[in-house]
C-alpha cells in the first residue's frame, strides 16, 4: 500500500472530449487503485478559478473548433496565471491534440486568431490541406525527473487527425520523432512538445489505454515515487501492440 494520492485537474472535460480523452483519466485511476494509490479528480469549467497547489496534475483533452475557442478565452481570463505557477512548480500539464494547441501562444484558422496559454512556445495554424489523419507511432525519450518517477524511453502508439500544423519555437523540445504518420506539421519529423513536465501531443485514441507504460510514468512522476509496484499488462501490452502494428510498425 503506498500513501499517496494522484490530483488531477481535469480542464472542460465535458466539451473537451472529443475523441474519447476521458479514457486518459479512467486509465489513470484504474492504475493508482490497482496500486493503493490514492486519486481524486476535479472538474473546472468555465469560470472556475484553479488552485495551482491544490492538483499534480492538469488534463486538456480535445474539443471542436468552437468550444476549443470558447475554453481559450476562458482559459486565458480565469486559469493561465494559475497554469503557469502549477507548471513553475513542477505540476504535470497534459495537453492532447485541441488541448495540445491552447499550450502554446495562439491558434489561427480562417480568419480567426485564439489565445493560449503561452505554457510553451509555439503557434498553431489552420491549413487549407488536408487533414493530418492516421495511425500515428513516435518514439520519445524522456529521463527521470529529479524529484522521483521513472524515465520514459519507448514507443507511443496512437491516432492523430488534426487540420493544425503546429510549429515549434527554436528553442522548444518535441516529445518524440515520428516513425509512422504525420506529427505537428506533416513535414517536421517531430511530434508534440515537451518542457519539463509539460507536455502536448496529438496522440489520442485515446493516448494512454494505448500506452500504458507512459501511463505510469506520468503517475510515478506526478506523485513523486521512484518507482511503481509491476501490474500483469498483458491487456495493455496487446493494446499497445495493435496500436504499433496499426501505425506499421512490427
């Protein structure tokens, strides 16, 4: 039994949700409970102020057009200050696919310019192409963090469709290289975005059912620990590999 307990911010999760991203949130409790680790989750909407202190970490899934700009106005006027002290602090902020964008400083389509949170330094652009649609495999390697947790060196496997290209400042970390699919602009190599323990990604699928060893890092991470008690995951690791053979790989 391990006294600890994992506080998740979860961010709009009743528009931002498009593509089942509530699963990352039912993964993660399911693995703390198998572990005796404790886990509370708290919505914030719209209006709601967040406590920076109060959660070790922050969840923001995917949404449309629409209610992806409503939740960055409010993100801006309500939640950034409060994101950017959590961030300071050593909080995971987990950004997926909309959520991914709104880390950054804007998001343009059409005529149309929305705000981010300017956790991390980068812009989103709406192209007249086409869709960047498929399975989607990259590899990342990110070490343990001095606090505790574990280094996460592997393969996520996962589903991308965004109509978004996202590009990096110069000095901006991508969470992984892509071996299959198309990645942040379809032409970069590169895929999401890492600073410290923020993280954005256009995996979803949802992301973590199919990766459930970054699952635990982001737990191990999140509460401190150096490590966390092995589970049998033979459920996951056929998850994970139908979503490696999906992508093309093995």
């Amino acid at each position: 039994m391990v006294d600890r307990t994992l506080r998740v911010c979860a961010l709009y999760p009743d528009v931002m949700n498009i593509y089942a991203d509530r699963g990352n949130l039912l993964l993660l409790e399911r693995r703390c409970a198998w572990r005796g680790i404790g886990f509370a989750v708290t919505a914030a909407g719209f209006g709601t102020a967040v406590d920076p202190d109060a959660h070790d970490l922050f969840y923001l899934g995917g949404g449309q057009d629409r209610d992806q700009e409503l939740c960055a106005q409010d993100l801006v006027e309500t939640k950034r200050d409060a994101l950017h002290a959590a961030a300071d602090r050593g909080a995971i902020v987990l950004g997926v696919c909309g959520g991914y964008q709104l880390l950054g400083h804007s998001y343009e389509f059409g005529d149309r310019t929305i705000p981010g949170v300017g956790l991390v330094d980068l812009h989103t652009v709406r192209s007249d192409g086409p869709r960047l649609i498929g399975n989607v495999a990259i590899e990342i390697d990110l070490p343990a963090p001095a606090a505790g947790g574990a280094p996460a060196r592997g393969v996520l496997a996962g589903f991308e469709n965004h109509g978004g290209r996202t590009h990096l400042g110069a000095g901006e970390q991508a969470l992984g290289r892509v071996l299959r699919g198309h990645g942040n602009t379809g032409e970069s190599g590169r895929e999401g975005v890492v600073r410290e323990h923020v993280i954005g990604t256009y995996l979803h699928g949802p992301l973590l059912p199919k990766n459930a060893w970054f699952a635990d890092w982001l737990i191990a991470t999140a509460v401190g620990l150096d490590a966390l008690e092995p589970l049998d995951d033979a459920l996951e690791d056929a998850a994970h590999a139908d979503a490696r053979r999906a992508a093309g790989l093995d």
